[in-house]
C-alpha cells in the first residue's frame, strides 16, 4: 500500500485539529486547575488524547457501520458540529456544556473535553472523507506535540499571549473554521443527494 504523503494535506488538518483543539484557548481553564492544586500531567494528555484520536480515526468507521452511517453522512453532521464551534469562537457564547472538573484534572476536564471532546473527535471521522489517513496521522501527532509544549510552558504561552492575543486567535480560528464547515458540507452533501 503506497503512503501519499501531502504537506499541503498536513498542512490543513493541522489546522482544522488545532483551531477546534484549541490547545491556546485552553490556558487559562488549565492554569485555573493547577492554580485549584489539581495535577495535570502534561505527558499523559498529549499521549492518551493522541491515542484516543487515533483509535477514532481507524476504528471510526467500524463504529459507523453499526449503526448503518457511511462516511458522507458523518462528514455531514461533522460540519454541522464544526459551525456550532466556529460560532463559539466567533460569537463568544457557549453552545456545547462541559461538566466541570472533579477528581482526576487530566483525564476530566484536560482530555475530554479540553484535547479530545466530542467536537475533535468528530472532526477527525470528518476529515478521512477529504483527506489521506496518513495525513491526518502526522496532523494529530503534531497537534499534540503542540499540546504537549503548551502544557508544559503554560505561564510563558499565557504572557506571550496575553488575553488579547488568545481572544484574536480564537476569533481567526473561529472563522477559518467556519470556512472548513462549509467546505466539509457542500462537498459531502452531493454524494447523499440523487
């Protein structure tokens, strides 16, 4: 089986992983954990999230054909949870509830759903119908080792940052995202349409 490697593929599902990760977003909520006494192992997120993406990302579709949906039709309603988010992070409200923290902080709320929530998730079933599998694989690899620098360095992202500089890049992101939700739409619908 021949690899087709893209960068221009690498390249946008980087980009659609790490807008709706959010890794940046994600650094006041993960310094307000630490700051509670709750420990987050930057390690064991990046790791677990990384297999829990991959894990989808093969198995996605076994999981699928249980219950009678193909590809296009996920990729459909991917592209619906794509908007939601986009509207988020453009709109600055909260759609989607997340419970809060309680017990293990890495597990709950760092992987699910900080790293690796439902929207990510969704996404990367989302993305095999566009892109090759094995660019995808070095997207999330990448994405994670993101997560994994940003976790580590938390309080020198969040000065570089700023507040400012993480409201911009949620905002473009937010649009960037809203641009892929479209794409991802108008592409899968004419295969379900006779």
């Amino acid at each position: 089986m021949a690899l087709h490697f893209s960068l221009k593929e690498i390249i946008s599902a980087f980009m659609v992983l790490f807008a709706i990760i959010d890794i940046t977003g994600s650094v006041p909520v993960i310094l307000g954990l630490k700051e509670r006494g709750l420990k987050v192992e930057c390690g064991k997120a990046a790791v677990f999230s990384a297999v829990i993406f991959l894990l989808f990302l093969f198995l996605g579709d076994s999981i699928l054909s249980l219950f009678g949906v193909d590809i296009s039709s996920f990729a459909v309603a991917g592209s619906l949870i794509i908007l939601i988010l986009a509207g988020e992070m453009i709109l600055d409200v909260e759609i989607f509830k997340y419970e809060k923290a309680g017990g293990s902080a890495t597990i709950v709320p760092v992987i699910f759903p900080l790293i690796a929530g439902a929207g990510a998730l969704t996404s990367v079933l989302s993305l095999r119908a566009e892109y090759e599998v094995e660019n995808i694989v070095v997207a999330i690899v990448l994405n994670m080792l993101l997560v994994y620098f940003v976790m580590r360095n938390l309080k020198w992202v969040s000065r570089i940052l700023g507040q400012g500089g993480i409201f911009i890049l949620r905002k473009f992101f937010g649009i960037i995202l809203l641009a892929i939700a479209v794409k991802l739409f108008t592409t899968n619908i004419v295969s379900l349409v006779p």
